[in-house]
C-alpha cells in the first residue's frame, strides 16, 4: 500500500484528497504547511507528496526545493496558481505532475497513480538493462545515472524521459512523443512540461547546458539523443 502526504493549508481540500485517496486505497498522511511537510517527509517517508504552493509559513516552491535537495520523491502540485509561468517554475524546479484548483478529486487520483506508475515501471526496460552512451550510463532496473563517475540524481519523470532519448540515438523525437512516453494521464496536453524537464536533464548531465552534447534541440520539431556524443 503507497502512502501519499497531502500538504494543503484549507482543511476542506485536504479532505477531500484524503477521502478519494483512501477510497483508491491509499494510506494518506496530511500536513498544513511547509515545515511540518518536511518533517513528515523525514519521518514518515511518504511515496508521494501533493502539494499546494500557497502556504502559509514556507511556499511550495520551497518546499519542492528543499525535497529536491535531498531525493527523487514523486511530486504532484495542487495549486490555484494556473499561470503559465508558476507551472514551468514548479516544473523546473521537479516537481512530476501540476494540477489547478479547483479541481476534480478522481483525476487527482488518476493523476497520482500515474506518476507512481512511471516510478515504478522507470526500471521496468524495453531493450539491454544498461545504456551506455559516451559518459552517460543509465542502469534501467535500478534508475541510476552516471556521468563517468559521477552520479547523477534524476527524478522518475527525468529518468524516464532520457532513457527514451538515449535509447534510439539520432531518433528526432516531436514534444508529443515524449509526453506520450511519460505522461500516462498527467500533464494533460501540456507540452511545455517537456521544455522544462529536458532544461533540468541538461543541467544536471551536460557539461556545458547551454552547448549541450547528449540531449539536442531539434528546432521547430523537438529533441533528440545525440549519435556521438
């Protein structure tokens, strides 16, 4: 059984995903702002975390932040933040999956089974259980990444998303593929998402973000694994 914090400062939000989430049979853990969310985090070791950006002692962003810093936990953002640029910046910074109140609570559950879904089945490989391109070496079963000897902490959603990539070097891959490859029912048709992720791949693999060699811009069409990087 998974268990999922839902961190929210409006008592009947929490609820309400605590309900449906338990009725999907989910074990849910709550929190009404960011610092006990952390702790929680700490304690408890939730699967997931759905979390709004509005609190009231410490933003959601930071929280994120302060998440990244120390693991790959899914995240899924519930916020009534719907501009443009608040979803690139939760996205950025590594968050999984954004949803905008007000919203429905069965997508919610929808939305995090998927992005559980893709955690899960990051490890589960198509082809050879490592790839090995130039530096890069992504041990599919395990969801590791190396840069030569360096280790290099992806998110599942990252993760998976380079392991597309790297497995057909050359393949030019269009924003809606690599959304299809990852999404299941999240991020709606929000291909910015994928922009937002490949930024994050590409500092944490590239040498040099800004003159990538590994993943490469397809201007007007997408992304592709370089042939030789």
């Amino acid at each position: 059984m998974k268990t999922v914090l839902v961190v929210d400062d409006e008592p009947m939000i929490v609820q309400l995903a605590r309900d449906y989430l338990e009725r999907a049979g989910f074990t849910v853990l709550t929190a009404g702002d960011g610092r006990t969310a952390l702790a929680s985090v700490r304690a408890e070791k939730p699967d997931l975390i759905v979390l709004d950006l509005g609190l009231p002692d410490m933003d959601g962003l930071d929280v994120t932040r302060a998440v990244r810093a120390q693991s790959t936990l899914p995240i899924v953002v519930l916020t009534a933040r719907g501009e443009e640029s608040d979803k690139l910046v939760g996205l950025e910074l590594g968050a999984d999956d954004y949803m905008v109140k007000p919203f429905s609570p069965k997508e919610l559950v929808a939305r995090v089974r998927a992005v559980l879904r893709r955690f899960d089945s990051a490890g589960v490989s198509a082809g050879a259980e490592t790839l090995r391109v130039g530096e890069l070496t992504l041990d599919i079963p395990r969801m590791r990444a190396t840069i030569g000897e360096r280790a290099v902490e992806l998110t599942p959603t990252e993760f998976q998303l380079l392991a597309k990539l790297a497995r057909e070097p050359g393949r030019i891959f269009t924003r809606a593929q690599l959304l299809d490859a990852v999404r299941g029912v999240a991020f709606e048709s929000y291909e910015r998402a994928i922009d937002a992720h490949i930024k994050n791949i590409r500092h944490k693999i590239e040498p040099d973000p800004h003159a990538p060699r590994y993943v490469l811009s397809v201007y007007g069409v997408g992304y592709k694994f370089a042939d030789q990087p």
